[in-house]
C-alpha cells in the first residue's frame, strides 16, 4: 500500500533529525547536526531491508518516489519566497562576499574529485 | 461581488493546493519557453527556478516583507510547499535507490570538500569585510558567517553579539550566495565535470547552502540531487560549530 511507502519515509526523516538534534546537543550547538543526512542513510538501509526481508511491494515504493518526483516543483517554490529584495540591498560587501565563495569553490571541485580516486 | 471574494477566499484557505497549481503551471510555461526558446538546452527546472526567483524579487517590491511572492496572501501557500517541512521530506525522498557505493568511495573526498567549503568561504567572507574596512574580530567573523550559510551568519552574529547593521550584511551575503549557486550551477556544471555522484558529493560539500544545492542540481541533473545534498546537510551544522568558536578565535588573534 501506498502509505507503507511514506510512512516509511516519514519514519526515516523524523529519527533522522532527532539523530541531527542529538548530536548537535551532545556537541553543544544550536543547531540540528546533518538531520536530513541521517535521515537519507536511514530510508537507504531500512529500504534495503524490506526490500529483501519483506515484501515491499511496487506501490508501497510509489508513497516514496512520488515525494522525490515532487521534489522540483517543491524547489520552485522555494526560489519564490526567496528574500531576493535583502541580497538585492545588501550592497558591494554581501555581493562580493557570496559571488567570490561561490565562484572560487567551483574552481575547486575538480581538484578535489581527484583524490582518493 | 459577494461570489468573487468567496472565490478568493478558496484560493487563500487553500493556500497549498493553489501553490500547486501555480507551481504546475510555472514549470508547463518553463518547459515551453525551454523547448521554443533553446530547443530544450536550457533545462526547464532552471528556467522555472529563475522565473521563481524574479517573482520573489516582484512580490518582496510590492509587498515589503521577507518570503517573496509568498508574502501576497493568495500566494502564501508558497511558503509551506517551499518550506522546508516539505523541502527536507523529499530531498529525503530522492535517496530512495541511492548507489550506496558511490558514497562509499567519495566518502572521504565529501567530508574533506566539508571542511574545505567552510574554512574557504569564511576567509573570503572575511576578506571582503576587511577589505571594505571592517577591524574588529566580531564584524569580520559575523560577515565570514554569512557567506558560509545565511543561517551560521545569524546564529554566529547572535552568539558574538554583532551589530543589527552588520547582522543584516552577513544574511544578505548568505542569501546572495545562494541565489548565485542556484543559478550559476548549470552554467558552470560542464567546465568543473559535475556529472557524476562523487563530484555532487564534493559540490554540496564546498557550496553547503541547501537550498542553494537542492535548486542548482535540479537544474543540472535530478540524478545528482542526493549526493550533492547528503553533504550539504552537514555543512550548516559544521558551520554553526567551527565559526563561532574556532575560526571565531583565530580571527581575534590575528
């Protein structure tokens, strides 16, 4: 059934940013620590396992690949309720700052790519 | 009369499934532009993502506050289906079938690409504003903060207890950093090879502002979303924990 597909996926995103929560505490900052991250290794593993040791049907997986096809219209909206009037008004300084981080770790990606290849 | 405001009021009650429909008819227009216009070179979800983002401009103009288009009360939805309640929930969702191999072997190259990415744009953050004139340890830390996310800016400036006036420089800086990766990610995509899971990787790594990352591989390659994603949710973490105190304190002794 469907739902089995996003109750997964919410089960994993939730433990996911209680794990984020947890380590941000345990670190002490503010702040939730890699949630999502934890949440995608937890939905990859716990799919595996069902995957193999119950039968995890076609339409249970339809309740999780809905949510990654929606994904770029979410984004969309995103970018629509951007605060685009602040980075317009935040003069040479915000400008150039983000510009600059930007532009100079593009040119460092295909540095990096190389090691540990 | 009466009939025209109840048919308002469905679309502002309804603020998210309206926020559907005129999500679903920015990208119908996206692609039409993208086919007529480059014959489909251009990818639709970038244009999409870019008339979103001129729209945000428009709506922030008109109304004054700060969530873009959303802030007009018909287009509020927009606020929830972009948030990121829903945004989190499907980049989630994209690591459904994730090669795990590909994150084991790019695993150390990610987390270094971690370290590299704040460290990098704090000090050009904190050049700039050094540059344009800024001396104490606090400024010049708070505006690094802000070009490594939008989000360390103000927790960094909170903590450091920044001024209201270089508080608002570092947000804008974080917020133009995102828009520009937004953007500029399919234009550069090609000249760096990021076309492949291990240079996502590292790309979220050294970009690290998710909604930066998750908007500029949507418009690159879907495929590479989890990836570049997966390391960009590290980074605001990270960034809350070294600039404050560790970079915080190099900045203060030099």
């Amino acid at each position: 059934m469907v739902i089995y597909g996003v109750a997964l996926l919410a089960f994993s995103f939730l433990l996911g940013l209680i794990l984020g929560e947890l380590f941000g505490y345990l670190l002490g900052i503010d702040a939730n620590l890699g949630g999502v991250g934890f949440a995608m290794l937890i939905l990859i593993f716990l799919s595996n396992y069902l995957k193999v040791n119950l039968n995890f049907g076609e339409i249970s997986e339809k309740g999780i690949t809905f949510w990654s096809a929606i994904y770029i219209p979410i984004v969309v909206a995103m970018a629509a309720k951007q605060n685009v009037i602040a980075a317009v008004d935040g003069g040479m300084i915000a400008i150039l700052g983000g510009g600059l981080a930007v532009f100079i770790s593009f040119l460092i990606i295909p540095l990096l790519s190389k090691i540990g290849k | 009369m009466m009939f025209l405001s109840s048919v308002e009021s469905i679309f502002i009650t309804n603020g998210v499934i309206t926020a559907f429909l005129f999500v679903g008819l920015i990208i119908w227009f996206s692609y039409f532009l993208s086919n007529k216009l480059t014959k489909g070179k251009f990818h639709g979800s970038a244009i999409a993502i870019i008339i979103g983002l001129i729209l945000a401009y428009i709506g922030g103009k008109i109304t004054g506050g700060s969530k873009g288009l959303a802030d007009i009360t018909i287009f509020s939805g927009l606020a929830i289906l972009g948030g990121s309640m829903f945004r989190d929930f499907a980049i989630v969702a994209t690591a459904y079938g994730l090669d795990t191999k590909e994150l084991k072997k790019a695993g150390l190259a990610g987390i270094l690409s971690l370290f590299i990415g704040v460290i990098l744009s704090f000090t050009i953050g904190a050049c700039v504003a050094i540059f344009y004139g800024y001396q104490d340890a606090i400024s010049i830390t708070t505006i690094g903060a802000g070009t490594v996310t939008f989000l360390v800016g103000p927790v960094t400036g909170t903590a450091l207890g920044a001024s209201s006036e270089v508080m608002a420089l570092s947000i804008a800086a974080g917020i133009i950093k995102s828009i520009l990766v937004m953007v500029t990610t399919p234009l550069f995509a090609p000249f760096v090879g990021l076309n492949n899971p291990r240079s996502a990787l590292i790309y979220g790594g050294l970009m690290g502002t998710n909604s930066g990352v998750a908007a500029g591989l949507a418009a690159t390659d879907p495929k590479l979303v989890p990836y570049g994603a997966m390391t960009a949710t590290f980074y605001t973490g990270l960034g809350c924990l070294i600039v404050p105190t560790l970079l915080f304190l190099i900045v203060s002794l030099l």
